[in-house]
C-alpha cells in the first residue's frame, strides 16, 4: 500500500514539473515577444528550468528561521506565481491574435490590470451570509467561519488584527477558525494569533494539513498562548450547540472517517451539531452521526482559473452549501491564500452564520 502511495506521488510529481515546466516555456516565449527579445527554444528551456528551480529553492528557504529571507523569497515567489497565473491569459490573447492583431504594449496593459485585479480579489474580504434553520436549534445564534488562514512571515499579526477587527464588528457568538492557520508551521508565526485574545467570546480551531507542515509542535503553541480552543478528534458543548472538531486527513494515521468520529465523542443527539473538516466530507459518509451542518474548505474554491473550474474533480465538495437529507454542508473559498496572494475568479472570503429555529 505504501509503496503504491509513493509511486503515485512521484508520478504526480513530475506530471506537475512537466506541466509548470511547459507553461513557463509558453509563458517565457511569449513575453519575449512583448517585449522584443531575441530568444530561441534552448534559451526558452533553460529560462523555464530556472523558473521552477528557483520556485523550488524559496519554498526550501522559506522554511528558514532568517526573517529577511523569508520575506524575500517569498516576494520572489508571488512574483513566479503572477508570471504562472497570467498564462490562461496570454491563451486567451494568443487566440485572438489569429484573427485581431494585438499589439505588444496593450498586451502588457492587459496583463498589468489582470494581475491588479486578482490582488484586489485576495486582499478584499466579502462577507457571505449563510442562514440555517433546523428544528434542534432553540434560540438564534451567529456564528463567525474563517479559515485556511495561511499566516507567514508576510502575513503576520497585522494580518490577524485586521480579520479581529472585523470579527469584532460583526458581534458573533462564537468564532470557528478551520485549518491551516499557518501556511507553513513555524514557532515564529506563533505571535501572530495574539489579537485572538481581544475577542470575549469562545473561539475554536481544527488543525489542516499546513499545521503540521516543518514543525508540527508550532501549532500547540498557538493554543497555550491564546484563548482558541483546539478541537481535535473531541466534541464541546455550547449551550444547545455541539461542536465536533477533527483533525485533517493527513494527521490520521490511515484511520477513516467513522473510526476518528467514534473517537470524538459525540454526547447528545438532540443537540444541534456541528462538525468542523478541514478538509470536506460528503454528507452520505456521515448518514450514522447525528450531523446537522458540516464547516469545510481546504479547496480556495480553486484560488485561481482554471484550478477553480477543475477543482470540483478532485473533492467531495468544492464551495458553497450542500444538502443531502437533513445535513447541510457549507464549503468556504478560505480568508487566505497558498503561498501568494492570487485570487482570480475566486475571492476571500469571510462566512457569518445565522442560525434560527425552524419555522413550523
């Protein structure tokens, strides 16, 4: 089994190497092009090559404890990201060009407004209402869904203040934060959390599979120095709300679904209950525990086209609320980013649910 896990691995692997190494090469012919410079296929390669080892070297260093250097090579790294995610772009052109000749300097205009666009799309938060209404709910209550997070060097603790901030206006009653609340776990990011402790009403966190990503120690510290409430493989009480937290996929050790759910411990079934996945689980897997909403995300939605027209193959759920019998699922695009702040045709996203009585 864990020999086949391996394989496959490696072949997904270098399916990706291959696919980034051919999009660069596009990429790389074409704004030379734009920018009229001489190129030939060799030189196209060897740009592409470097690209992608360069990509590589500042994921590596990123892990370093130098905070400079993180912040530079994660600098580089958006900007590798920006060249990649301008790539459906330059498609979109190159079939236009076929029948309208666009010029090199209103391609490089275009270019600049797509890449300003999906920054405004990352650094602006909506807010998305949710409204769920069941017969177990006994009084209103709002409840404030953030997740993925992905704290780094960049985004640090004025990153956390201002989300706070906004937490603090809505006027919840409880907070849940779903993984990857760093993007990489460091011990240095721990101090980002702190304005978590401004908040007055109880906060709760599940772990992704960023949390244990390095150093998988970091993430206790979050919880011994603030007031978030660590929900793994365990059920908490909330007045007439049950939350169930469990851990993501990559921390189970092989385990399934109804083993870790038989571990956490779920009290009472007349209680209206809440299970927190980090990463989303279809509703016909939870058809024996009394779950009445599923929070998910992990998915960004995609992030960015195209991964946000494909990424439906590749999970249960992909955004947005879900229904099968009397479970509902909601699945978040996510407050943060992987790695760069690329958000195109997806957006940060900041969930506010209402939950009321069902209306006889």
């Amino acid at each position: 089994m864990y020999s086949e896990i391996w394989i496959s691995r490696i072949l997904l692997l270098i399916t990706m190497v291959a696919v980034m190494l051919w999009i660069f090469a596009f990429i790389s012919r074409r704004w030379s092009i734009v920018f009229w410079l001489e190129t030939n296929t060799k030189r196209i390669i060897y740009i592409s090559i470097w690209l992608i080892l360069i990509l590589s070297l500042g994921m590596i260093l990123i892990n370093t404890n130098f905070k400079m250097a993180e912040i530079f090579w994660s600098g580089l790294i958006w900007i590798i990201y920006a060249i990649r995610v301008i790539f459906p772009l330059l498609i979109i052109i190159d079939i236009l060009s076929i029948r309208y000749k666009v010029p090199p300097r209103i391609i490089f205009i275009i270019c600049t407004i797509y890449i300003l666009l999906w920054l405004y799309q990352w650094i602006y938060t909506k807010t998305t209402p949710v409204t769920i209404t069941n017969n177990k709910i006994t009084e209103s209550h709002k409840i404030v869904f953030i997740s993925d997070l992905h704290v780094d060097a960049i985004h640090h603790r004025w990153y956390i203040q201002r989300i706070v901030h906004r937490i603090q206006k809505i006027q919840p009653d409880l907070v849940v934060i779903g993984g990857d609340l760093m993007n990489i776990a460091k011990s240095n990011y721990v101090d980002a959390f702190l304005p978590f402790n401004d908040l007055d009403i109880p906060v709760f966190a599940t772990l992704g599979n960023h949390d244990h990503m390095w150093n998988a120690n970091a993430v206790s510290k979050i919880f011994e120095t603030t007031k978030i409430i660590p929900l793994r493989n365990e059920s908490r009480e909330i007045n007439w709300i049950q939350i169930v937290g469990i851990d993501d996929k990559s921390y189970r050790s092989w385990k399934n679904l109804d083993e870790i759910l038989q571990e956490s411990n779920i009290q009472d079934n007349n209680k209206f209950t809440i299970l927190i996945s980090h990463q989303p689980q279809h509703l016909k897997k939870l058809d024996w525990f009394p779950i009445d909403l599923e929070l998910a995300w992990h998915t960004h939605n995609g992030q960015f086209m195209p991964l946000s027209w494909i990424i439906h193959a590749f999970n249960d759920y992909a955004y947005w609320p879900y229904v099968h019998w009397e479970k509902t699922a909601f699945v978040s695009q996510g407050i943060g980013s992987r790695w760069a702040p690329i958000r195109m045709g997806t957006q940060s996203e900041l969930v506010v649910i209402s939950l009321k009585k069902e209306q006889k």
